[in-house]
C-alpha cells in the first residue's frame, strides 16, 4: 500500500523550473533513495513533499489525503524532513533542540516517553544533554538532528544528505540508524549523495537528471545499472 503518492510535480523557482512532471511513491514500510547530482531537484523534491516550496501543477497524496494547496500541516499528518546542514539552534541545547522537534506536542509525558526512547536509539546524546549544539562534533550535530525529526513520531521521514560532512565511521551510523528507524515502522525518503551506501540501504531508488525522473526501480538493479554506475558509483 502507497503512504506517499507524487504526480506530475513541477517547481519552479521564478521562470527556472527546478522540477519536471516527477512521479514518486513510497510504500509502507519502505525506504526510497532520490540520487542525482548537485541540482538536479533532489532537496527541492523534499521541500514540496513537506510544503516548504509550493508546486505549479501535480498532485502530492499522503494516505490518501491531497496535501498540495491543503494546509501546512504535513508534521501533524505525520511527515517530517531532517534538512541538509543540521539547521540546529547552536547556542541551544542538545535536549532543547531535541524537544523543538515536539513543539505542536503539549503532552509532557508524551515528551518525556518518546525523549527516554531516543536516548536509547541514541545513546551518546543522552550524555551530552546538556551541552550547546555547536560543541559537538559534525556527525553528533547530525545525530541530534535526526533525533529531532523523530520527536513527532513520524510516519515518513526524509532525510536530506544525512552524511555529508561526516567522517567514515559516522557515515556507517548514520546508515544503521536508517535501518533502525525504518525497522521501527517508519518510511524514509533518502537524499543522498552517497549513492552505494543509499542503494545498499533502500528498497527502490530514483534516479533525477535535470529535473527529472530518469531512472527508477529497486535498488538491487540501480546498482547494477550501468547508466548509475558510471555517474554515481564510479564504475
């Protein structure tokens, strides 16, 4: 069954349109990968599933529901976005930038629940609870991030170039942590330039070139597409 239906989407960013009639669903359950390069329209796809860019024409339906034109509703509906470069408050911290991903929440126990079960996902932020956002190390900002955008329990979640920046090692947490989430019940929408490690950790991918859809289908054949390995995996 589909959570995420998008159809014939066009954006355009004064007369340049960024976006072509692109197609994209997501099933329960899955995580979808979105490569392509530096713009394509990959992190504007996300911005106009969340609402944050409008659309000229096409349809955007979660569970059934048209969100396009419809109020900005989308973290109430169940959709959150994890947004390329943190876009952390860093004078603020680790738990104040945790629980601003729960502002539209008034349940204190609610909070409390839902903070206690990210600490146990991610452990090393319970540690540094108190400490500002900037004086953590990239890939903690990056981890406090993510732990943000799940406070709203998401359904969907999209991920905007969760490793970029980001050494070896937390590249390769990043990545379980996908697998956790999404283990855990939610769907992920992955932007990632990384496309090898995005495709080994997804069910379906897209591929979009100019604004547009190019390529799509399950990852295990993107990955040997000849077409991606050539641009993207360096084959």
């Amino acid at each position: 069954m589909s959570l995420l239906e998008v159809h014939d989407l066009d954006v355009a960013y004064d007369s340049v349109m960024a976006l072509r009639r692109v197609s994209l669903s997501v099933k329960t359950g899955e995580v979808v990968t979105v490569l392509g390069a530096n713009g394509a329209g990959k992190s504007t796809l996300l911005k106009a599933i969340i609402g944050l860019v409008p659309a000229q024409r096409g349809w955007i339906v979660f569970d059934g529901a048209e969100l396009r034109g419809g109020p900005p509703d989308r973290l109430q509906r169940g959709i959150t976005l994890c947004p390329e470069g943190r876009r952390l408050f860093p004078d603020m911290t680790v738990m104040e930038n945790i629980r601003m991903g729960a502002y539209a929440s008034r349940d204190r126990a609610s909070f409390k629940d839902r903070f206690e079960q990210l600490n146990k996902m991610f452990p090393k932020l319970a540690d540094r609870a108190g400490q500002t956002a900037s004086s953590l190390s990239g890939g903690e900002q990056q981890m406090v991030a993510i732990a943000r955008a799940l406070m709203s329990r998401p359904r969907l979640l999209l991920l905007d170039e969760p490793t970029l920046g980001l050494a070896p090692k937390m590249i390769h947490e990043v990545a379980r942590l996908v697998k956790l989430i999404n283990a855990e019940g939610t769907a992920v929408v992955l932007v990632e330039q990384n496309a090898r490690l995005a495709l080994r950790i997804s069910d379906r991918g897209y591929v979009l070139e100019n604004g547009e859809v190019s390529l799509e289908g399950p990852s295990s054949e993107l990955l040997g597409d000849e077409h991606v390995q050539r641009i993207y995996l360096g084959g």
